[in-house]
C-alpha cells in the first residue's frame, strides 16, 4: 500500500526537508519517552476518551468525537468535550463553534491547557462524568481510559516520513499505544489497509466508516433567520463555489461534484482558512464573475463566515454531515464501555 498523500514540501527541496525532520523525530522521541514514564501525566478524576490521529490533516475526527459523544449520552453519561480549539480566541474556533452548534448542551473546554479548562468546567457542570478529547493522541498530559486513533483511508499515508518533510505526527509504529484504530472515509473494508495497520498497530481496525452528506442548510444572505433545509439533490445541475478552509478540501470539491453540480470556483484557502470582510468580498466576486448560483462552505468555515456575509448575494450553502458505520459499530461501542467501566 502507498503513502496516498505526497509530501508537504515541493519535490525539489524535499532532501532538505530531512534535518528539521530528524530533529521532529527525536523531540518526538524525548516527549514521549517522558509521557512513558508518567512524568507530567494527571488524572482529571473522571474518565476520559481521547479521538486522535497519528497523520497531521483531516481525519474526520470532530465527526467521531460527536458519535463517542451521542454515545455517551444514550448511555446515561454527561460528557463534556475538551480541546486545544486551534487559532481560539476566547474558548471560540471553527471547531468549537461546530461541536457546539451540533451538540447543544454539552459542555466544552476550549484552550490549550486541557486539564486546567476541564477542571473550570466541571466546576461549572458538577454531572459531567466523562471527558472526551478532541484531537488528543499526542496531548499525553491527560490520563486517558481510552485512545481512539483514526486512519484516513483515503490517505493513509502510514509509510510518509514524519513532520515537515512527511505526514506523521510520531513514527507509525506509536500506533500500538492505541486502544483501537478506526478507518474514516472509506467506502467499505480495504484488505491491504487492514494489513498496513496491523502491521504497525499489531490489530487490524476495529471499525471502518465514512461521512455522508444528510441534507443542506441554505443561508440566504440579509435574511434574519434565513436557513432552510434542502436536499443534497438540490445541487444537480447548479453553479457553485466551494469555499473550504479544511485539510483537504479537495474532497469537498468532490462530495458537491458527486450531487451533481458544477463547481465553477474553487479558491485555495488553507486549513483553517482565516475571514474578513475584504476577503469575503473577494471571493463573492470571482464567485459571481465565474456564474456561481451559491456558494458551498464547510461547517467549520460557516462558523466563522456568518457574521460576514450579509451583503454577500449568494445564498449559502451548509452541508451537514452524518457518520456512517460500516462496520465494527457494536465493536467499538462495546470497546467504550468496558474502557470506561459502564455497566
């Protein structure tokens, strides 16, 4: 099985990729081996389920943290989720702001010190009994009942060299520090991704899964609650821009391709693509110049784009997402429980 994903530096400099990539790899080595030993590990005196990835970029993770969530829920838990909430300000970010708009009335703790925002908020919300972190396989300063690793199967990228001059945040081989590896953005089983991973994590995957677009929010700009839910086949045959500042957001270009539309732009916007007003007005005209009939954004980009899009004169279009269990779901879910000792 190959990489799936090239490197993040152009070929020609990649050679000189290898020193930062060596001194990566044994800062890396330094860390853990002290996370080994315990030192600077604490318990926040509740359970805690951690939703990581071994490879830098998107891995479905913010999706898999609100299933464990809703699966806590059913089962009688309060769970609160705790992240670092990149480029936050004020415990707000494009994936706090997601989790928060999907999963009303749990708590979250936002910032980078994880164990001093959890303990503020369960002091707010004493019946939290579960913490789950988001985007938490290497914040080791937390104790952990269970560390969930997920593999984008579409780019698993195991065999990459680590950071910057490949993909993996730690060497592959730190897969086996996992409790279970789940495949995200598959379609089904993939034998030789299964052998990959259980070459390095020891067992083959637990569960293998993909997202599936449920349906559209359709914002209409100047409205003041303008949003109405259409369905995905309102997409056929229709003009539209896709705005997404998200790893890989070659993939949404795909997924509103898949529905039937023409994606007649598609600006290269960066993971956690920053907004402002020039920017949006920008973008709003090469959207119209280029015949766009609405524009497509990601959840995580409309959290930030809301405020801003009032004189846009497009409508907005939010797909919203539903994780799709293939296989491994009563496996995982039993995983969970015994982990963190629900009866």
């Amino acid at each position: 099985m190959g990489d799936g994903r090239a490197g993040p530096w152009p070929a020609w400099i990649a050679p000189l990729s290898r020193v930062p990539e060596w001194g990566y790899g044994i800062a890396v080595a330094w860390r853990n081996g002290r996370f080994d030993r315990r030192v600077g590990v604490r318990s926040v005196g509740v359970p805690v389920i951690s939703v990581g990835n071994i490879v830098a970029g998107g891995t479905g993770k913010s999706p898999m943290t609100r299933w464990v969530a809703r699966w806590a829920i059913e089962t009688g838990r309060h769970p609160l989720i705790a992240m670092r909430g990149y480029r936050s300000r004020a415990g707000i970010s494009d994936e706090a702001e997601e989790h928060r708009r999907e999963l009303p009335g749990v708590p979250l703790a936002v910032g980078p010190d994880r164990y001093e925002q959890v303990a503020l908020v369960r002091a707010a919300h004493p019946l939290c009994d579960l913490v789950i972190l988001d985007d938490g396989f290497q914040h080791r300063q937390l104790a952990r009942e269970f560390d969930l690793v997920l593999v984008n199967g579409a780019a698993p990228a195991l065999r990459s060299g680590l950071l910057p001059r490949g993909w993996l945040r730690e060497p592959a081989a730190n897969l086996r520090r996992a409790h279970a590896v789940v495949v995200t953005r598959v379609a089904a089983v993939n034998a030789s991704i299964a052998r990959a991973i259980e070459g390095v994590h020891g067992r083959v995957p637990l569960a293998w899964c993909d997202s599936e677009w449920e349906h559209l929010e359709r914002f209409e700009p100047g409205e003041a609650n303008g949003v109405a839910v259409v369905a995905c086949n309102w997409l056929h045959g229709r003009r539209v821009g896709v705005w997404a500042g998200v790893a890989h957001g070659d993939e949404i270009v795909q997924a509103t391709m898949s529905h039937g539309a023409q994606v007649v732009s598609a600006p290269s916007l960066g993971d956690h693509a920053r907004y402002d007003p020039a920017m949006v007005q920008a973008l709003s005209r090469a959207g119209r110049r280029d015949g766009a009939e609405a524009i497509l954004v990601t959840g995580k980009d409309w959290s930030k784009l809301a405020p801003l899009v009032a004189n846009l004169g497009l409508p907005i279009l939010v797909p919203r997402l539903a994780l799709r269990m293939h296989t491994g779901a009563d496996e995982l879910r039993e995983a969970l429980r015994i982990a963190i000792g629900q009866r």
